[in-house]
C-alpha cells in the first residue's frame, strides 16, 4: 500500500462518514404523526405501546415483553421483579458498561465482579463457578456488543446452583443463538432502545420473560397503574414509574421492521472484515461460544496484541484509524470495579450494601488488559456501509501495518 500515514500528513484513506444512523424514513415520519394526532401519548389510553409489546415478544420469541423508558429502567425492574435486595450478591462481568452494576445497587444488593473470557470478551463461565457464594442469587450476562455469553455452560451452572438468569441484552438485538434471540434464553431480559442502539426510539427500553409471576412482578412494578397490565393491584406509593410514551412506542414499531435486515448485513460484512483483520498479526476478532446462530455485531470488537503488531500502542492505533477515516474506539476504559461511582458512599442511595469492598473479590486480568492495551471497538453502523466500504477498513489496518515502525 502506498502513501503515508494520514496521521503522519499522508492522504487518509476515507473523509467520508460511514452509515448514518439512525436509519429514516417515510414509514418513521407517517407512525410519529399518526401517534402525535391521536392525542393520546400514555400508555394508559393509547395503543402504540401495547402494539409494539405485541411485535416486539413476537419478533423475540418471548412469551412477555413489557416496554419502558431506557434500558437501565429495564434493568432496575428486572431486578425488582426477581425480587432481588440486601443481603443479595449477583455475579456480574467487571468488563462492563456501569447501568447493569447501578441497577444492581439500587436495589440494595451487592455486584460480585468477575472477569471475562479473553475470546469473547463476556463473562468467564469458570470464574463465575469460583464466585458463587450461599448469598449468590443470580448472574447477570452482558451480551458485549452483540457477542452472547456462553448459554449453554451458563444455564447449567444456574441449574445446578439454583439461581437466576439476567440478560443484558442492550446490545444484541438480532443475536441469536441455536436459533434463539439472547435476552429470552434466562429467566428474564433486557433490552435498550437508546438512540445509538440496534433498534432505537430515543430514549426506551424493554423487559422481556416467558415466566408469568415474572412478567407479573415487572409489570407491577413498572409504574403505578401497572400499565393496566395485570389486575390493578392498588396504587402504593413505593412504585416508580418507568413508563415509556406512545410516541416512542410508534417510532418503535416502524423501526423494528428494518432490524432483521440491518442484522444480516452487519453480520455478513463483519465476517468480511474478520478475514481482512485475520490476516495481519496481532489482531483477533473477537470469538462467539458454540452454539451462535448469528452475532448481530451491534460492536464490532478486536484483540489487539500491540507486541504482535510492531509495538504500536493501542492508543496511537486509535488515533492512527481514526485519521485513516476509520472511527476506532478504545472501549470501556477501565474495569468497573474502579468506577468511583462504586468506591464512595453517596448518600442519595441510602441502602449500598456496606460490603462495597468486596466489588473485586478476585483480580481480574483479562478485563484489565482488554481496558488497557488490548480491545477495540467499531460502532454498529460502520457495518452497514456498502462492502467495498468494509475493504476500506481492511485497507487501513494493513496501511497502519505497514507503517508501524514509524508509530511504534
Ligand atoms: C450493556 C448496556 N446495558 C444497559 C445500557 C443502558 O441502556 P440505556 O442507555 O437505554 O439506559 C447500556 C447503554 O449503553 C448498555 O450498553
């Protein structure tokens, strides 16, 4: 390849920005106006939300699906439906976006952070095992960036130790594996409909579950009215509300026609891009456990081997790509364990476990490292591009190969 680098004062390889998202048009515009119109913007009188509860379980294969305002909401009624409090420890990956870990706090229980797999960059099965405790009472899989945590080995180990399933599903609508979206293969999961998200409104999210006392408990909790929902069970003072608005719901319902297509495609360029990557030492595209169907590749994540690629280091890459026209990113950059959000006692969340210190209980090598020197991330619509795009991003990893004497 010739030319230098563009961050070097060579001509980039792109000055054109990817696929934009999100994805519009006149079916968007047409559900937004006819909610508008109907005057009726609450789930309480109108018909959207339940319209696109309806789509959403069927399209998930999920018995229930109930929607809310972000997937941290969903997240927080998840874990009030399972009933979950003080004195409660739930597993969860301490490679990790930090909504899973606050839900997990706000309801008084307290996370026990374990490491990842460095193949997948998902909870580590083993480690899990290691970390069940008596107070264990459930684990909550993150599906990082559309790759699903190992089922399969994960509902054994709920099986034998009796406990609860959670699936952060955020990031991996169209995941599916044998055959199955994630999300519906536990006891109850989550969804995020966040604008950067595969299938977005805004801001919202959802909660599905195939277990009738679950979707009870969710729908209960889920604002004071339960939706009209479940028998009204009185209007107590201690629900919240996590209502999402019908006209969020009539944007949902639009979008989530395109979802099937937009998944296919990212998973067919991000096998593309996994033979380009494959190629050239020192970097991995990240592994999916037996058993995927489809990565839906709402990330796509590298291993980055630094030493292995001429000694360039993980941030000059970034910037390297980023100059190329590529838009890298270094993801989570620190495990979550270090957030201090977690080490200080804030006292607008009267009821933090005081076991605060017990958030690392093992060291976690592999998520340091992937936060360090190791992971990289491309965002979900730069695989939608066209596929001599995808040669593009080929292209300026060899360029920066080529050149990486000059960066090291
Ligand atoms: C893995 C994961 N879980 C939960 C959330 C929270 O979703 P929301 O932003 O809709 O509250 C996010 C948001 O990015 C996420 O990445």
């Amino acid at each position: 390849m010739t030319g230098d680098l563009a961050l070097l004062g060579g001509v980039p390889i792109r000055t054109e920005p990817f696929h934009t998202w999100p994805v519009i048009d006149d079916r968007d515009e047409q559900m937004l106006l006819e909610a508008l119109h109907s005057g009726r913007w609450s789930r309480w009188d109108g018909t959207y939300t339940r319209r696109f509860e309806e789509e959403f379980a069927r399209f998930t294969g999920a018995r229930y699906a109930l929607a809310v305002s972000s997937g941290t909401g969903a997240l927080e009624v998840a874990m009030r439906a399972l009933g979950l409090g003080a004195g409660d420890e739930v597993i969860a990956p301490a490679y990790s976006f930090t909504a899973p870990i606050a839900a997990i706090l706000s309801v008084g229980a307290l996370p026990v952070l374990v490491d990842v797999s460095p193949e997948s960059f998902c909870l580590d099965p083993t480690a899990t095992e290691h970390a069940i405790s008596p107070r264990t009472r459930a684990i909550l899989l993150l599906h990082l960036g559309g790759v699903p945590c190992d089922m399969d080995r994960f509902s054994r180990i709920a099986e034998q130790h009796d406990l609860r399933l959670i699936e952060d599903a955020a990031l991996a609508l169209g995941t599916r594996m044998h055959d199955r979206q994630v999300g519906t293969l536990g006891d109850i999961g989550i969804f995020s409909f966040q604008a950067e998200k595969n299938l977005a409104c805004g801001e919202g999210g959802a909660v599905v579950t195939n277990d009738d006392t679950l979707w009870h408990r969710a729908a209960e909790v889920h604002e004071y009215w339960n939706g009209h929902l479940v028998p009204h069970a009185g209007w107590t003072s201690r629900t919240l509300s996590y209502r999402i608005s019908e006209l969020q719901s009539a944007l949902l319902i639009s979008q989530l026609t395109r979802v099937e297509a937009q998944s296919d495609r990212r998973a067919r360029h991000g096998a593309l891009l996994d033979a380009r990557v494959h190629s050239l030492p020192g970097l991995r595209p990240v592994s999916v456990p037996v058993g995927t169907t489809r990565n839906t590749r709402s990330l796509y994540l590298l291993d980055y081997d630094a030493a292995t690629f001429g000694g360039v280091p993980k941030g000059r890459m970034i910037e390297a790509l980023q100059a190329e026209g590529v838009p890298a990113l270094p993801g989570y950059t620190h495990p979550i364990y270090e957030n201090p959000i977690f080490s200080s006692h804030d006292s607008s969340y009267p009821q933090l476990p005081v076991e605060l210190a017990q958030l690392r209980p093992e060291p976690c090598p592999v998520t340091e490292n992937l936060c360090g020197e190791r992971a990289i991330w491309l965002r979900q619509q730069t695989l939608l591009c066209e596929e001599w795009e995808i040669g593009q991003i080929g292209d300026a990893f060899e360029k920066i190969y080529e050149h990486r004497a000059r960066l090291a």
